[in-house]
C-alpha cells in the first residue's frame, strides 16, 4: 500500500473512532455522514432509571402467571420467555392449546388443541420501555395519538380504560383478549365468551373477569395495595393495574443499553472489533449498506412501516381475496399505500431473536440480513423449509397459500420500497459482526427473570 493509501486509512479510522465523541458535543465529525446515534441515557425511558421495584416484582409475577388466559394453561411469558429472547424461537407462535415452551412448543391434543397458528410472529420485547416506542404490534394498531382516551389508539377505541400511562401499558391490555392467543375459543370459558363478543372493557367483559380473578388471589392483593397508593382493598383492583405492572416489568428487565455498541458510543476504546466497526461504517452508509435508512435512531429503528417485500406465511390476517394475506399496516390506516408495510423493528439484540420478519419467515439473521440486500429476489427465490414451526397437517396446508399464489407474490414484490444493494461476501460477514455487536451481554442470561413462585400457585413449566 503506498503513503496515499495509508494516510487515506488513518483518516477514515479516525474518523470513525473520534464519531461518538463528536456526536456527543453537538458536532458532526468530518468524514461521518451520516453521524452516529447519541449514547442511551436514562431520560430516553419512561421509569427515567427510577423504577419502582414492589410494582416491577408484582409484573414479573403476572408475566409468567397462566392465570391471566382465559382456560388457565398459557401466560405472556409463554410466546415472550426469558429462555428465548423475549420471543418464542418460533415463526409464528403456538399460541392458546399448545403445551410446552419454545421450539418443542406442540399444537396440542384433542378438542383443546390450537385452532390455528398465531398469524405474525412473536416480537421481543427489548427496550420497550423507551419513549420513543410509541407505536406497538408490527402493523402500529396501539399507538399514541392526542385523539384518543390516555393519548393512545387501540383496538379499544374510546373504551380504553382511563389512567394508562404509555403505549406499553396499553399494549399489555391486548393479548388477553385474543381468542386465538390467551383467551381461549368461545364456549371454552367466559373470558373467551367476552372476548369472541368484542366484549373488552364493560362489566362482564374481558377486562373486568381478569381483575375478578385477581380479586380472589390474596397473595395478589397484597401486592397490589402495596405497589398502588389508590389500591385500599381487593376491590379496587382493575386490570390496567397489572398491564401497569407487566409493563413495569418489561421495562427494567429489558432495557438493552450496555451493549458493545453503546460502550463504544460512550467512548470506551476497544470496545467492539475492528470487523464490526467495519461493519459499522456499511450499516451507517447511505452509499453501500444504507441499513440506517430504515434502522436511524439511538435504537436502530426510525419507528416507520416499510414494505420490504417479506415473504406472506401462515394463515395470515384474514386478508385478500382468499383471506391468507395480510395487509399489515394497512389494516390500521385504512389507506391502501400502506399495504404490506410492517414495522421496522429495533435491532438491539438482534442476533438473540430469531426468526425474524412479521411472520418468522426467515430463520437465520444470515438469511433475513440477505433478504435486504435484494429483497425482491430473496421472496422469489424463498427457501420454505427454513420456516420453524411443529407441524400439524391441517395447520401446514395453510402455511404457504399466499406464497403459492403468483398474484400475491407479485402484489408483495410491486409494493417493496428497499432498494438492492451490492454487497460483498466480506461485507456482509462485517455487517452481521456489527449486529452481533448490538447485543447486551446481560440478556444473554435472563434466567433471573423468572419468579421462584406466583401467587395464583399455578405452575411455571411453560
């Protein structure tokens, strides 16, 4: 290399170490466009680091309590466990009816068993407890907006239960009343009953049996009039109370910022490898990898939908002509531009939770990294026998309809916004050894997420 070549190299190190420490006064750093995320701080999530611990204890209890579903056998932790990064492992989560955790998840027996899959993946659950997260599920159907109830818009509409703080309280409100995912089919149980009638929030509805439940539990009770100041007795006991709690929980167990990453943004020399740094430098580069058009932000997601040509798995959303699609986005705008558009997710521990994409299509963070280097080319040439999910034939007959229908395929192709890049077989190893770097060390062992016991004394197998 001649003295041209290396001083160019020393400049571009440079300016690449020198980044975070630009970014932090306020200064772009020659050379770095665009510039880097600031360092998390405590300011960025709600609890401002001061969380309070008797209400997340209570939280961590209701997230592994199956008492919460409506036939008493599945908890949130069932489809978000510590054991597999905040997801399930699966493409599409097994949801009320099956037995067992993770990848060796079943769909269950007899009249019991699952009615079908859950139609979009399960996503994890890191950093939620961020501001910036005001937009929840992968098609945004929980989101701030000043025209609602609390500032949020739900599946509620206007019935959403007065003093919910945040959008991930308000999140928490909904799973509970999936048929499909806690609450169980009609005629099972009346939760399920409620659930199945729209019944969310009146006095027989879903909602209100839950804080009845809870009601009856005196372990529960005394934790809650010991987390709640305007809790004196059982009877004031709502179920915003313990979506409050969940959230609370979620919030502080979660928060992902000690990553290579931000010890590197923080100034910590040495901190990531020089592969991820290179890396680095493609992710950030709007002329090669340009990941940062999509995945700007301190948490690697600049919170849009985008259409990026994912492949259609699964039952789908009741969507099309046939009902095997989902329209995702569109769904909750009403306008059509938005069909096909999901959520861009965070990328904070990433490497951690797989499958990835709204319906698990993809299996590795290999693969699903591939896709976006050409995504039209990755959904036509998709490989199905990645997908990762037990089988049951009924449930396998619905799994690739959409992508067996060329019109689909093509409306899915049509409507992708992502652009090819042109990325080496080195590139794409440093970009995946940058997304490695993402990754807290502390989540890497969340064992001690999990309670010794729960108050209902219901068992924590699964």
């Amino acid at each position: 290399m001649g003295k041209p070549q290396i001083l160019w190299a020393a400049i571009a190190a440079l300016s690449i170490w020198t980044a975070p420490f630009a970014h932090a006064a306020g200064k772009s750093p020659a050379g770095a466009k665009p510039s880097l995320p600031p360092p998390v701080t405590d300011a960025d999530y709600y609890d401002n680091g001061a969380p309070d611990p008797i209400k997340v204890a209570l939280g961590a209890q209701l997230f592994f309590d199956k008492v919460l579903s409506g036939n008493f056998n599945i908890s949130c932790a069932t489809c978000h466990h510590s054991f597999t990064g905040t997801s399930d492992g699966l493409a599409l989560p097994v949801g009320e009816g099956g037995r067992g955790l993770g990848v060796t998840r079943d769909t269950g027996i007899g009249p019991s068993a699952v009615h079908e899959r859950v139609p979009r993946n399960a996503p994890q659950l890191f950093n939620l407890g961020a501001r910036e997260f005001d937009r929840m599920f992968h098609d945004g159907r929980v989101q701030a907006n000043p025209n609602f109830p609390n500032g949020i818009e739900s599946p509620a509409a206007m019935n959403l239960p007065n003093g919910i703080d945040n959008v991930l309280v308000a999140q928490v409100m909904f799973p509970v009343t999936s048929g499909t995912e806690m609450a169980g089919q009609a005629g099972e149980n009346p939760i399920a009953d409620a659930a199945a009638a729209g019944d969310l929030a009146g006095p027989d509805g879903v909602w209100a049996q839950l804080a009845e439940r809870l009601r009856g539990i005196e372990g529960y009770v005394v934790q809650f009039i010991a987390a709640y100041p305007e809790i004196i007795s059982a009877e004031d006991i709502e179920f915003r109370h313990a979506a409050e709690a969940i959230a609370a929980f979620e919030a502080v167990n979660w928060r992902a910022d000690n990553s290579p990453f931000d010890r590197y943004l923080r100034g910590e020399e040495g901190a990531i490898s020089k592969s991820a740094l290179n890396g680095m430098r493609i992710f950030y580069s709007r002329n090669k990898g340009n990941c940062v058009s999509c995945h700007a932000g301190i948490f690697q997601t600049d919170q849009s939908f985008r259409a990026i040509a994912m492949p259609q798995v699964g039952p789908g959303k009741g969507d099309g002509t046939y009902g095997y699609e989902d329209f995702g986005r569109e769904r909750v705008t009403g306008d059509q531009a938005d069909r096909y558009k999901f959520r861009v997710p965070t990328l904070r521990n990433v490497a951690l939770t797989a499958p990835y994409g709204h319906a698990g299509a993809y299996d590795t963070l290999a693969a699903v990294v591939r896709h976006h280097i050409d995504p039209v080319a990755s959904q036509q040439s998709y490989d199905a026998s990645q997908l990762r999910m037990p089988s049951r034939p009924d449930l396998d007959a619905d799994d690739l309809l959409a992508m067996n229908d060329p019109a689909v395929v093509a409306a899915v192709a049509d409507a992708s916004e992502l652009d090819p890049v042109v990325l080496g077989e080195e590139d794409i190893a440093r970009l995946i050894d940058f997304l490695h770097a993402l990754t807290d060390p502390r989540m890497l062992d969340l064992r001690g997420d999990i309670p010794v016991s729960i108050s209902s004394g219901l068992p924590l197998a699964e």
